[in-house]
C-alpha cells in the first residue's frame, strides 16, 4: 500500500486543553473545585480559565513565554493548567519548599515573563526577584489572594491581582492553541535529588498521552471526588490536573496536608481518589486519631516504593493503594504494579512485597526495559540482575531547557530514555527499582542497592525512616552508611550495634551497614524524598573508616 | 522558549500493537478469548499472535502489503486483529454479508496478498477469485476451520490451515513495528449506505488515540467481559478488539447473533459489556422469552439513534445503555451522549429523547462542530438550524485507498473532515444528527430530515421498522416516501391512510409522507442499516406523483 500522508484533519494538534470546553458542556453543573466556602463548577472554571487567559495575553505574554507560578494546591493554581496554556504561554511550577536563592535562578533560567504567585510566598519571590542581577529584567507579578482580605495587601504598580484579571478577562477569548503537538506545554523543575535542578520541557501531545494514559491505568470512572495532596507543582500532579476535566472530577484543594485536614476533607467530601508519595501514607497510618474510612478511598502512590507496614496500616485504614513509578522526564506514572485479583489470597506480607514492585508499563507507554550497562541487551529475568530501566513512548519530555547535554545524556541515540534507576526484571515481567545509579553504594567491587539494606531497616519495630548511602573506605572503597530516625514514644532506643546485627540476621555481610547515625530528622526534597546528596555529603564529611577497624 | 524537536525516545510510533504483549504480562492467566468450549489466557492469545504473525510474514507478506480476513467473530477473527499488523501487514476485514462480486472487487482494489477465510464462508471467497481477471494474480488462501473436523476440508496446495500457521509459527518472533505512526494499520471499506464501497485507511496513531479515548469515554474498567455482537469487521468493532488487550477484558465470541445465543451467552459468560447497532437492541427487546438480567450489561449503541420504545424495554430489562456515533473513517466512537445524572430524574420519555442525541465529543476528539453549508459559520445552538456535522482529531483516518478526489472532498483544506451528515447543535451543546446529507428530501424548498419523519412512523404501535426517503415529484420535486416493515401478530395492519393520518397528527404538513409501501423486509447492510439507496431506487421507479393528486 503507498504511504499516504498526514493532513490538517487528522494531524490537528492533540492536547489536553481540549477537555475544559468539553468539561464545560457535559459536566457544567458538577463541581469542579472545592476549597474551603467555594466551590466551583465546570461551567464557572471554563469561564473563569478563558477570562484568565485573555487577561495574561493582555499583559502583553506570547506563544511560547514562560509564566511561573509559585502557589499551594489552590483553585488559582488548578485554574492556572489551562488558563496559562490557553494564553499561548509555558505553564511553569514552582516548588514551594524551594529557597530564594534556588527560585531565582530557575526564574531567571526559564527566563519568566510573569510570576503568579500565592499571598502567602510573596516575601519569597520578593526576595527571589531582589536578587537578580541588575541587567535582568524582572518578570510581571500577580498577586493570588486567596482568601485573605484584599486591604492586607501594600499596593504595587508591579503588582496585579489574580481575581482581578479573572473578572476583567474576556471569557469569549479564542483561546490561543499549539500550532504543533510538539509546542512546550509545561516546563517543571525536578526536584534534584542527585544533581542541580533540570529544566524539564513536556510537549501539548505528551501530556495528552500521559492524562488518558492514566486515567485508564488507575480505571478512573466519572465524577471523582479527587483530594488533592499531591501538590500539584510535583509533575504537574502526574496529570491528574487535566485528567480531572476529562472525566468531569471534583478537585478538593487543600492549603497545607497534614492528617487531620486529610481526613477532615475525605469525610466532608467523600473523597474517592488521591496521590502522593508513600511519606504521606505513613503520615496518615501513624495518626493517632485515624480511624477507618466510610467509604474506600483510592489512592495512588509513587516515588519510591510504600514500605509493607504502612501498605498494611494504610489498608486496613480503608485505602486503596496502588503503588505506580514515574518521573518528572515522563509526565506521570508510566509503570504500575497492575494488581492481579489472585494475589489477594496471599498472606499480607507477600502481598506488600509484591505491591512494593514497580511493575509494568501502562498501556500508553510503548516500550520500557532493563539494560546490562555493558552489553546494552535486556538483562536476564531473574529478580536479581541489575541494570538501567530504559524506556521509550509518547508521554516522555521533548527535552532539558537550554541543556542540550543532559538531554543527550539520557534521551540516547538508539532510541531509548535512561531513567537513571537501576533495576531488575522479575520472572513474571514485573520490574523493582533497586536504587538510583547514583545511590548505588559499590563495596569491594559489589553493588549494594541502598533501596535493599533501607527495606531491612524499616522492618525494625523502632525504626522510623532510614536511609543508606556510600561513605568512603580505605579498604572497600564505599561501605554502606546508614541514616535512621526513630519512632516517638518507643520505649528504649536501639544502639547503632544492635541495629547492625538486626541488619547482619537479614542481609549478606557485604550489605550491611558499617555506620548507623541516629538523627531526629532527614533532609527531604520538598516533595517527601529523602536528599540522599545532603547525606552523601555528611557520610563523606565523616571520613574514611580505618580499613583496621572493620577487619 | 526555543522549539525543542523531538527525538527517537519520545517520537517512537503509537500503535496498539504494543498493549498485546503487555496483557500477557499483566492479564496473563485471565481469559481473553471465551468460544464455545474454549477459552485462551492473554498468555495464550499472545503467544498464538507472535506464531501467526511469523507465520504470516514466512508465507511472503511484507510491510504494507494488505491481508484480508472473511471470518464471523471468532478467536481467529479476534487474533488477526493483532497478528496480521504484528506481521507488518495491513488488517482488511471484509464485510461477510457481501456478495462475491463485491468481495472480488474489494479484494482487488486493496490489491491483498493473502486471505484468511472462515470454512463457512469459503465458498464464497472461491466464488469471488474466480471471477479475478486472469491477468490478476491470485492471493493466497488460508482456512480457518474453526470447529470443523479437518477431514470434511478438501486438501489443495494452494490452501493453509489457519491452526497450522500458529503450531508452526516463531513464539519468539520477533514482531514488526510501525516505522511511523502514520504507517496505515487497518482498511475497511464503507458499508456504503449512499454510495459505492470506500477503503478507509487507517494509522496506528488513529487507532491508538481512538482506543484509549474510547475506554476512557465509556469508563470501562480492568476484566470487563464484552460479548462481541457488533461484527468485528464493522469499523474494527469499534476498536474495541485492540481496547480489550489494554484493560484485559474477555472476548465472548459468538458466530451468530440471535436472541436466543446473545442472551444464553449472557448469561453463562457473566458479560459486562457489548456494542450493537439499535437494531440489535430492538431483537433483543423484542425476543418473547427474554427475562430481565441478573446483572447490568453495558450497551454501547451507534450508528443511528435508538428509538425510545426500544430504549425503554431494553432498560427495563437490565441493559445500561449508552449512545455513542462515529464513523468508518474516524476509527470508532467520537462523539457521545454523555449522560448527566439529573437527567435519570426526567420522565421516560424525555430521558429517551435526551439519549436519542449523539451527544458531545469524547475527549480524544479535538474538535467537532456544525457548519452553515453556505456561510462556513457554526449554526445557531437552537436544536433546528441544520448544518454539516465536521470534525477534527487524532483518531481520523488518513483517506481513501486510491481515491484522492474522494479523500479531498471529506478531508478539507480548511482542516475540517466533513462526515456527510446533517445536524443542528442543541442550546446545551449536545449535537444530534438529523440526516445524512444525501437522505436530506427537499420538498417545495424546505428540508426534510428523513429520520424526523422516521422517528414519528415508529412511535405507531403497528410498525416495526421504518425508512423514509425522497420520491421524485412533479410538483415538489421530491416528497416523503416511507417504506413500512409492520410488527409480526398484531390484530389489525393499518392501512396506508391511516399511517398518513397519524403522521400528520404529529408533524408538519409538508413532512408528512405522501406514499407509504408496506413491506415484510427492508434492505439492511451487513451492519443491520437500511439501504436507503436501494429504497431510493424503488421510490424513483414508482415514478413521479402525479401534481393532480396531492393537492
């Protein structure tokens, strides 16, 4: 058969935004946000979005300006994934937990034009701006005031205000769509837990992609009731942001996540979904106050895998977790541990460990693999060879802002991604992360998966969280260092000898830890993950143990 | 921002070739094909499709050469969907209720190299090479004999046995992807209801979008059983074959589709789900012994609006209707009759006018609207300005198989696809269709929608099915024609006044049919659509009304 060519028809460029005009007519009475006194409807935040964008374009922003914004989970924040797209421009998040310091470079690498910022972090980006160099010119700001009284607020001639341009906008603005599915939709900065901030860029197509891919791979129905804390400046909140429009959602927002604002909104709300890292079900299994749901809550979690004690709390709560991996680089989760109905006759700990496993790539990603680092060919099946996990489909960046060279490091000429996780295959297809590359402590010449020796150390009754890295060695080169926290209220803490011989009953000699610091609390990224970097850096700051010492 | 271009990684071609072997990884030992006494795992069909796929690329076919299969639903029709384009090839399922005169054409014009033929339909597809000009090379013949015991099949050399291919076939082939997405997947011709048959050419990309987008839009969840009543060969069953790998659903094959085996596979299988056309629906509703379901069945409907009687019996007994509308050349179901739940608290009547519209775009459609055939404008959203139905999006087809004229005339520069049919945009955004545009009947100046006409004759309590098209006045240029099937064991037929009569009680004069022919059958196409062309040529031959008479 000839090739027959794509034409304007059928090559229209796809992209999510579409599913707030559609969200409009179909679910235009439902409730499309809900936060505190407001809820919102799908009819009011098409609206409210179109009048936004006109409003942004007004402000004199283009096709393909960069426009930040630096919010909690609030409806200006939810509104802002389409109304800063529909104006043309490159939606970019900003992690809240980040520094002055660290928020102006990146605002000034992603050369933003225009910074929607939250009352509540405006002394932030203030400072952030009063550090750029004085030939830099400073972006636009606007001013969210959520619910504050608006007298609060110092007037500014620099400064706009968010319900401002909402109600001067033009809600019959033609909204400005990509030219090219492969138009920059967003740009997010990755959390960094192994290097400098990264600009990632995600095209119209594979965000696209990325929201129906997961709205099947979780078997999203209608009319969810979606609580939001995962903030949604953490990969766009996996592209549950637009996924809510497409399948007509309630997006409960949520200021501050802690447990009794948590369950507070699932009981009010009668929430059906929710994500976040496993660090926010371990805060909901150990609330004192928990008790069990009224209705099961789905909830969606990655990042790094959920320890089999909180599955359990979790579970037993009334949650139901599935666990799914994903990176920045990917747009969302594009490998879950898509669950068997036969694996809920096995005992609970078995369970746990085979819902703490990655597991398959959902059906939107079209290849994903584990490579020998030598030989580049799929490792051996056996639940034990490491290697890198590769993969490749629609829902991955187009690439890192102005870093030609870290794009090239991981988006490879023969066609694969390197996630940077290393990682086996298991017999039945099923892949688990080990550790990062990076995290790979490398003792006497074996690798040692810090992920492995942390699971032994939160299987301690008085553990809270740990986390193990490489500290230099004379002998071995790196031996294992471990980071633990320990429980409130345990009655008699551990001493760093018993928790390694707790460690030598449950793994080999050349994984165990030779260091174990108590500490009352990890560094962690701001979204949950522990910073291994800061504690590498401690770990070597110890110096080397005497070779003497360990023999 | 800089444009940044899309590389290897992120750029591989979308195809729903890739959910297959993942099904076997997730979906493993879960049914995937139930039929008669037997039943395949997704392991099983997984394997069976790499074998067949080999054996098929060993038999000489080649990328982009075209394999047509004349088969009913069965596991074989099922495995080709995946192993004939896993071969390379591109998938042509051929209507079986065609003549061998138009399967010779057809097979001609997609020039097909290799045709696999249900032993029932053997004959036929002998009959129709042997009508090949002699110049004409011949394809390849491979027989799919089912349940048949092999002796009964006469052995000749030109012939392949169909479980022959999969015992010989590589389970470790190593399939053929797409080199591009837009590599053409699929060709089915129209079922020509206006015209003479078209070969709509489909992408892997189409396919995939519409796959996804159709799981999303019908909210069908992991493990549905989906009873295959819509033939296969209709639009790719709607791309349902591919979407039942991507959610790990069970394919309920039936051979023959009547009440009796519908409601008995029902009910052994357990089904969740099916798809028909509203006259499948109507057999249903109307079988005397049927009983009301033990539980809900999903029925996705299409191809033209179900009427309201239909709807109201088939709810009552147990089936969940949706109302979705497509096209051949848009891959499946684009646009749907998204229910909104306040609706269930209308009276039935208006529940079933509300569902009798084709609805809203699903979310994997960029856009769709209705145009002023003149003006180019979008018509007044008042529910009674007609115009033609376009649309825009991923899942359209790339054109007609040799046939450019054809393929620009739908396919527009203004980057429209115009469907042929006629519409008017309700005020709450949700379109329905009113005609297609040549059954449109031009009475004194005014149009006449066909199916207004239509849905009125069915509202009488006498008539079973009705058709309503153009015949050529003298006067008027053209008047209703209405061609009457009436419903078996009623007291008294009505006669041609009285249907007139009752007519005009509910609709404007110059609507109201001026002949009505009563008939024991009306021509269908293999889809259950009546041929209004053939009507049409009968309403001709009857020759103008003479003036004097009307008026």
């Amino acid at each position: 058969m000839d090739q027959m060519k794509p034409c304007p028809a059928n090559s229209c460029p796809q992209t999510p935004l579409t599913f707030l005009e559609r969200a409009a007519t179909v679910y235009g009475d439902s409730p499309s946000v809900v936060y505190k006194t407001t809820t919102h409807t799908w009819s009011q935040t098409h609206r409210r979005c179109l009048q936004l964008a006109s409003s942004i374009a007004a402000l004199g922003i283009q096709r393909g300006h960069v426009v930040s914004v630096v919010a909690p989970n609030t409806p200006a924040m939810y509104e802002l994934h389409f109304a800063v797209p529909m104006s043309g421009a490159v939606l970019n998040t900003v992690n809240t937990r980040l520094d002055s310091q660290t928020i102006s470079v990146l605002l000034r690498h992603a050369q933003s034009k225009l910074v929607f910022v939250d009352y509540h972090f405006r002394a932030l980006v203030l400072e952030a701006l009063s550090i750029y160099p004085p030939n830099i010119q400073h972006p636009k700001l606007v001013l969210i005031m959520d619910d504050v009284v608006s007298d609060s607020i110092p007037s500014s001639s620099t400064v706009s205000d968010y319900e401002g341009l909402v109600k001067t906008g033009d809600p019959e603005f033609k909204w400005i769509r990509p030219l090219n599915e492969w138009d920059p939709i967003t740009l997010n900065y990755t959390s960094g837990t192994t290097s400098s901030p990264k600009g990632v860029v995600h095209s119209h197509r594979a965000i696209f992609v990325m929201t129906l891919d997961s709205l099947i791979d979780w078997s999203v129905p209608k009319h969810p009731i979606y609580l939001w804390t995962l903030p949604m400046f953490h990969s766009n909140g996996w592209c549950f942001t637009w996924g809510m429009a497409a399948v007509g959602g309630a997006n409960v927002c949520l200021r501050k996540v802690d447990p009794p604002a948590v369950y507070s909104a699932i009981q009010r709300n009668h929430v059906t979904h929710m994500c976040g890292a496993p660090v926010i079900l371990n805060m909901l299994s150990n609330f004192p106050s928990a008790v069990p749901l009224r209705n099961p809550v789905h909830f969606l979690t990655g990042g790094a895998p959920p320890p089999a004690a909180v599955l359990l709390r979790t579970e037993s709560l009334g949650f139901v977790v599935s666990h799914g991996y994903g990176l920045t680089e990917v747009s969302g989760v594009v490998v879950s541990c898509s669950w068997k109905p036969e694996w809920n006759l096995l005992p609970a700990a078995e369970r746990a460990r085979l819902k703490a496993r990655q597991g398959v790539r959902t059906v939107g990603l079209t290849e994903v693999d584990i490579l020998d680092p030598v030989s580049g060919l799929s490792v051996k099946r056996d639940g034990s060879t490491l290697g890198d996990i590769v993969m490749r489909g629609g829902s991955l960046m187009l690439g890192y802002l102005k870093n030609p060279e870290a794009t090239a490091k991981c988006m490879r000429e023969n066609g694969w991604f390197y996630t940077g996780d290393v990682g086996v295959m298991h017999p039945d297809g099923y892949l688990e992360i080990k550790d990062r590359s990076k995290d790979i402590i490398i003792t006497g010449g074996e690798n040692v998966s810090s992920v492995e020796v942390e699971s032994v150390l939160y299987s301690h009754p008085s553990v809270n969280e740990a986390a193990v890295v490489a500290r230099p060695d004379e002998f071995w080169g790196e031996t294992p260092c471990a980071f633990v926290n320990l429980k409130v209220g345990i009655d008699r803490k551990p001493t760093e000898k018993e928790v390694i011989e707790f460690c030598r009953a449950k793994l080999p000699h050349y994984m165990v830890p030779r260091t174990v610091v108590f500490r009352e609390e990890l560094p962690k990224t701001s979204t949950g993950k522990i910073q291994k970097t800061v504690l590498r850096d401690n770990a070597k700051a110890m110096g080397s143990l005497v070779a003497a010492s360990r023999l």
